[in-house]
C-alpha cells in the first residue's frame, strides 16, 4: 500500500454487510484509505513529490466516484476508515502538495454529503467499538471542513454521551472495558479509536486525554495488564439499553496486541509524566508498530522518541 504502484480500486455504491459480509468494496475502501495515508506521510517525510501524487490520486478517485455507502456494518466501515482519508488530506492541504482547490472541495462534498448522513447519530447500542470509530472520524472530519458544529459533537458525545462509546460507559472506574468480556481484539479497537480522537482532539486544544479522572490511560492500562498475563477484577455490568452482558472477562484473543499502544505512551508518559508501566512494556516490546488496516498505522514512527510536548506534526522536513 506504500508502493507507487498501488492502484486505487473506487466503487461507486459500496456496500459492509454484518461482519462485512456482503463485501462490495468495504475491504477497497478500507485498504485505500491506508494507502491514501500512508503515501501522503511519505510525501511529508521525503518530499518525494510523487508520493503527494499518489495520494491525491487515491483520495480523487474516490470522491468523483463514490455514491452511497449502505450495509449493516456501514457507520462502522466509515468511522474505521474515514479517519485515513481525512489524516491525508490535511497533509496535502497543508503542505503545497499540489492537490487542486477543485478536489478539495469534492472531497469536501463526499466528507460532508456523503460520510457523515451515516454517521451523525452514532450507535448508541452497539457495543462500544462502533461508538467510538464514529467519534474518531467525525473529529477528524469536523477539523478538515472547519465545521465546530460537527467537531463539538463528537467531543460532546465522547464525554457524555449515551451509548457505549462514550468515555464513561466504555469504562468503568477502574479500567474494565465494555468490551472485556467480548474478546481482546474487539477491546482494544474501541480503545485505539478513542486515543485517535483524543490526539486529533488535543491538536485543537482540547483535552479529552483526561476525561474521568483519565479514564482511557486506566482503559489502556487494564487492558495492557491483563493481554501480558496478569490477573485483573472483573464486575459483569450491562451494556446500554441491556443490549449486552458479558458474565466474565474474554481470553479470546488474549496476548494478541493491536498497534495502538505508542500514541497513548507518548501522551500519558511523555506528556504528562504517568508511568503506564504495561503500555510501555507492550509498546517497548513490539516496536515497531507497523501496517494496519483497522487502526491508523505507523505508531512508532509518529510518536516513539518524541520529546515531550512535542506534536508529530511539529516535526518539519
């Protein structure tokens, strides 16, 4: 995906059935808004020119194409794999990439006409994963349209909202997950999506690192410690409108770590001076954090070894 010769793949009317099955374009959409990114971040690294070019490619492609986006799995699909697209338009925009003020207003058009009809509404009972993915997208989105209406309704909903994926309902006090007694994959996806918005989110000055008393450092931290092997409590508590109930926590998918531990190091550590013991050792022990389709990749190279206070995008070719 980080080749010159990857090829965009666009569908006009794509379509996520229940765990993406139908599959019309779901895993094309995912995997080129991956590749959108990781071109674009090339293009910012290296000043190679014709990854800008790569990148602009993928992101016309799709905006003069795409129509609808339908399925059960549909909100999910977007808040997953928007967040790509909107991380490598704001590079291009912001770095004389040569990307045309016309496509950017298409893109625009399918960011606003498009994604966020979806999205708007969240999932509110839905385990959390979904609440949150739709939060990292709109963030994001509300940032490149420069829409605080749009930004100030993810952030409202991160700190009080209703379903599952609000900070508070995805986590109890001590750091259980909603999620917990689902499986460890699930989890820890709900998890990165919601540090993604917390990063977007603090570029704008605003701080949803420290929501309830940190809330998402103790998410990560529990959920670090017991994926390591260790012991941790768990209460069985019911999901909004009683929608789940998981009895015990899940050893599906136990030691298996997604990408997603260096961005919650670098703020909660670096940053602010909290020793997130287990999140270190994930994220010392499996650099670097590589490809991703579910998650926003390239962890290490963005946040490894940053002095503190210090934004990635601070750091200037």
């Amino acid at each position: 995906m980080s080749s010159l010769d990857y090829k965009p793949t666009p569908l006009a009317n794509v379509v996520r059935g229940a765990s993406n099955d139908p599959n019309i374009g779901s895993s094309d959409f995912s995997s080129d808004s991956i590749a959108a990114y990781s071109h674009a971040l090339q293009w910012f690294m290296t000043g190679e020119v014709a990854h800008a070019e790569k990148s602009i490619e993928i992101l016309n492609a799709w905006s003069s194409t795409l129509k609808t986006v339908s399925g059960h799995d549909a909100r999910l699909l977007i808040g997953m794999a928007g967040l790509g697209y909107c991380n490598a338009a704001e590079l291009l925009r912001h770095t004389n990439a040569g990307w045309k003020p016309d496509d950017q207003e298409e893109f625009a058009r399918m960011l606003r006409d498009i994604f966020y009809p979806v999205i708007q509404d969240f999932y509110p009972s839905a385990n959390g994963n979904w609440d949150a993915s739709m939060i990292q997208t709109m963030i994001a989105m509300g940032v490149y349209l420069d829409d605080r209406e749009m930004f100030d309704r993810a952030v409202n909903y991160f700190l009080h909202g209703e379903g599952n994926g609000a900070i508070e309902n995805y986590f109890n006090e001590f750091g259980e997950c909603q999620e917990s007694g689902r499986d460890q994959a699930h989890t820890q996806m709900g998890m990165g999506f919601l540090a993604c918005a917390c990063e977007i989110a603090w570029k704008q000055g605003v701080d949803l690192y420290s929501a309830a008393d940190n809330r998402l450092a103790l998410g990560f931290e529990y959920t670090a410690k017991y994926n390591l092997g260790n012991d941790v409590p768990y209460e069985p508590y019911t999901s909004f409108e009683n929608r789940y109930h998981y009895p015990e926590i899940s050893t599906i998918s136990r030691g298996r770590f997604a990408p997603i531990y260096e961005r919650i190091v670098h703020h909660y550590r670096d940053r602010m001076g909290l020793e997130m013991p287990y999140c270190f050792q994930v994220a010392k022990e499996r650099r670097p954090e590589g490809f991703s389709t579910t998650h926003i990749p390239w962890g290490t190279l963005m946040f490894y070894g940053l002095p503190p206070g210090l934004n990635p995008i601070e750091i200037k070719r």
